[in-house]
C-alpha cells in the first residue's frame, strides 16, 4: 500500500506543481539610471550661466566613466518591497475591473455564462491577491550587480531641478535611481559649486559636497570633490586613474576594455592589478601594468611614436574577397593597403576566414590562399534543428506510454488485492506475476522517457551552439 501511494504522488506532483499558478517576481530592470542636471545659476555675471553649463558637463564626464553599481542589502531590501508593492497594487487593480465589469452584467439576465465566467475570473483575482500579500520578500529576486546608465546620453538638454519636490517627481517620472544636482554661484572669480547625490530610493540626498576655486582651478578641485559620491553610486571599493597620452589619436584600453580615445581623468577601475595600454594605427604600442589600493589615484603617462606606413599589394585566390584593416572594411581583392601595424583579415562567402599581422610580414606582397569551408553552415544550422525537434518529439510521445503503464500497474495492483481476499493462491501468484511485470514496465517507461527527454537536452545545446556560431559568423562578415 505504501508503495501505491508514493507511485502514485510520484506521478501527481508535477502535474499539481504545473497547475499552481504562482507568479515569479523579478526585478525587470537590469540598469541603475543616472541623470546629471544643469546647476542652478545664482549669479548676475555675464559669463555664470556658461561657467554653469560646462561644470555640468565636466561632471557628467567624470561620472560617466563608471560602469557598474553593485546594489547594497538595503537598497536591495528596498527594491524588493517596492516591486511586492507595485504587485499587490496591480492585483488589486485587476480584481477592482473584474468587480466593476461584474457589476455591469448583474441585471443582465442574457449574460448569464459571461457572469459565471466573471465570478470565476474574481475567485481567481483574490487568490492571485492573497498570494500577493503573502509573498515572501526573500523570494523576490533582484539582480545585485547591475549596468549605470547615464540618461544625459539621450537627452537634449538636461533639466534644471530647483528643490526636493522636482527631484521625486522627475525621479518617479523617469524612472531614475540618482540625480546629481546643485547650485552654482560666481563671486568676482571665486567659484561656489554645491553638489548633491539624491537616491529616488531613499528618497534623500546620500552626499553632497561644496567645490570652490578660481577659474583654473575649479575642475580640478570639482574631479576631486566628486570622489564623495564614488563610493555611493558604486556600492563597493574603487580607485582610480588619470591617463595622459602625447598623441590624441590613440586609444586608451583597460584589461582589454576600450574606455577612451586619447587623455581622460577620473577612469574608476576596482582595487587590483590592472593592465593599461595606449595604441593606435600606425602608433606604437604602450602598455603599463598597475597595481591599485582602494580610493588611491594614479597618474600614468603614455609615449606612443609614429610607425612608419608602407604599400602592400593583396591579393587572393579566387579574387573578390572583402578586406578589413583593423576591423575596417576597406576594398576587394586584388586592391593596394597602406598601413604598418594590425590585423588584415579576408572574408569570402564559401571560405573560411584568413588573417594575418602586417608587422610580422617581411615584404610588401600579401597572398590570400583561403580554404573552402568543410560544410555549409545554413544546412548544419537546420539539421541541429531539425535533430532537436525530432528528440524532442520522441519524448512527447513518450509520456502518455509512462501514464499507461502505470495504469496498468495500478489495475494489476487492485486485482493482486482482491485476489488476496479469495485466498485462491493460484489466483494471487498469476495477479501477482503480472502485477510485477506491469510495475516493471512502468519502470522501464519512466527511464525511457527521462533518458529521451535528456537526450533532447543534449541536441537543444547543440542547437544553441550553432546558431551562436553561425550569428557570429555573420556579424564578422
């Protein structure tokens, strides 16, 4: 008997977990949004309102460079209420419209099965409404490191915000996690910047800090007075570093991630060993490796010289494949490149791809002999698709074999007992035999519908994989 019953809720508990309706609650958003505001101008001078606008921007540029805001438990706290909030409120929204569209229909005598289907929708609705209330904050998931967003980047002109009221009503509007904003006033050439950080989630100013200086000197007392907010929009350590370049035309990586072209303060990297490099076309490459404590700040200057470029001839065969200098497209074969360092690549449909370095070439010929691709890829794509949908197939058409089985395990079952109140023991040991052979059947259908069901796992990996690979492949060409 015990084992009937343990079959048998094997059997019914991903059926009663399919039809539970409990809806998983996110966090939908995957960035933190930012906006930093024009100052307020509180000066009658000629040029404050120009001072205004470009410590704006000067503030905009020194905070854009970071990239990630890693959420602390309390904002983490506070997104989950919010979103169980937003939920609760929308489930009583829902059930208030079924209320009222019920309402409409309840001296309606032709309405009766949409009055039936009605109060059926409201049970649902206040089912939906209890889980809501009851809904552990626990389980809400919220993603903890999330991209900033600067929204100045989609703007035309930043708005002016001029008391606590705007900020929360520009915030909820907006949907804005932090708004930098403040005043500036101009005393003969004294500058005043007052700068504050507001959290639409907290609804207050987290930092706040005051800058002055003279005209030469304000921007870089303002870089360093920024460094109160650092710690507040990045929720973790940070340090950072100040890039000099003798040459603008080169670009500035950091551990392989492009961050600027040419010279650029304030770059917030986390504490840790770091590599640096300045290089460009036709430049020189230098590369520096560092090592930074939390909230230190480095200078690293770069020297970058000139190489000089020479004409190489390219050819290929067949002819007509396209040529990208550093990711560049710049002619078909047979076509003369001027250049002295970086990658060259060819691509030709039907052919794999063929690279090569310039500063590893000798000579000023270069000739292509590109290999013809062992398949084609439009047709491996559509076979690993065409292989998953039939795994996959075989495992639908596998379930309804395990049910049978198992009812034929229980009919078995009912028929050993009742044998076993006749007490006819050649009637017990034949339901008994068949009983077992049926119980091993269902065995056997259940492996054989998880085994087709992994099976088809395996092929859906397949499939994902070359269709990555074939997007990737088209993104290069």
């Amino acid at each position: 008997m015990f084992r009937k019953l343990f079959l048998f809720t094997f059997i019914l508990i991903p059926l009663f977990t399919f039809g539970v309706e409990d809806k998983m609650l996110r966090d939908s958003s995957t960035g933190w949004n930012v906006l930093v505001t024009d100052l307020i101008c509180n000066s009658i001078q000629d040029d404050a309102p120009y001072i205004s606008q470009t410590l704006s921007s000067a503030i905009y540029r020194s905070l854009s460079v970071i990239k990630k805001h890693r959420m602390s438990d309390e904002e983490i706290a506070a997104r989950r209420e919010s979103i169980k909030a937003d939920y609760v409120d929308e489930c009583q929204k829902a059930l208030s419209k079924s209320y009222q569209e019920y309402d409409a229909l309840l001296f309606q005598e032709k309405d009766l099965s949409k009055k039936i289907n009605l109060k059926s929708t409201i049970a649902k609705d206040k089912r939906m409404l209890r889980k809501a209330n009851r809904k552990k904050l626990e389980k809400i998931y919220v993603l903890r490191e999330r991209d900033i967003v600067f929204l100045n980047e989609s703007e035309d002109k930043n708005t002016v915000i001029r008391g606590p009221i705007e900020l929360a009503t520009r915030a909820k509007k907006d949907n804005i996690d932090y708004i930098v904003w403040g005043s500036m006033k101009l005393v003969e050439d004294v500058v005043v910047v007052d700068i504050s950080l507001y959290s639409a989630m907290f609804k207050k100013d987290l930092a706040s800090a005051r800058v002055t200086g003279d005209l030469e000197t304000i921007y870089q007392e303002l870089d360093k007075g920024l460094d109160a907010f650092y710690s507040d929009m990045l929720g973790k350590p940070w340090a950072k570093i100040n890039v000099a370049v003798n040459d603008e035309d080169v670009d500035v990586y950091v551990d392989g991630n492009f961050v600027s072209a040419g010279s650029l303060s304030n770059i917030i990297l986390e504490p840790g060993e770091h590599i640096v490099m300045a290089t460009g076309n036709n430049r020189t490459e230098d590369v520096k490796q560092i090592m930074l404590e939390e909230k230190q700040s480095a200078d690293i200057d770069f020297r970058v010289e000139p190489v000089e470029s020479k004409l190489f001839a390219l050819s290929s065969f067949p002819s007509g494949a396209d040529v990208y200098y550093n990711s560049v497209w710049q002619g078909q074969t047979p076509m003369l490149l001027n250049g002295a360092k970086g990658e060259v690549v060819i691509s030709l449909d039907g052919y794999q791809n063929s690279r090569v370095f310039l500063e590893e070439i000798n000579g000023n010929t270069l000739d292509f002999f590109p290999q013809r691709e062992v398949f084609n890829k439009d047709d491996y794509l559509l076979d690993k698709r065409n292989d998953f949908y039939k795994n996959l197939t075989w495992f639908v058409l596998s379930i309804p074999v395990a049910f049978f089985t198992y009812a034929n395990y229980l009919a078995y079952d009912d028929l050993h007992e009742r044998a076993i109140g006749t007490h006819d023991s050649h009637e017990i040991h034949r339901t008994k035999r068949i009983r077992d052979y049926s119980q091993y059947g269902y065995y056997g259908a259940l492996f054989l519908s998880v085994t087709l069901f992994t099976n088809a796992m395996f092929y859906l990996r397949d499939y994902i994989n070359a269709g990555q690979s074939y997007n990737n492949d088209r993104r290069k060409k």
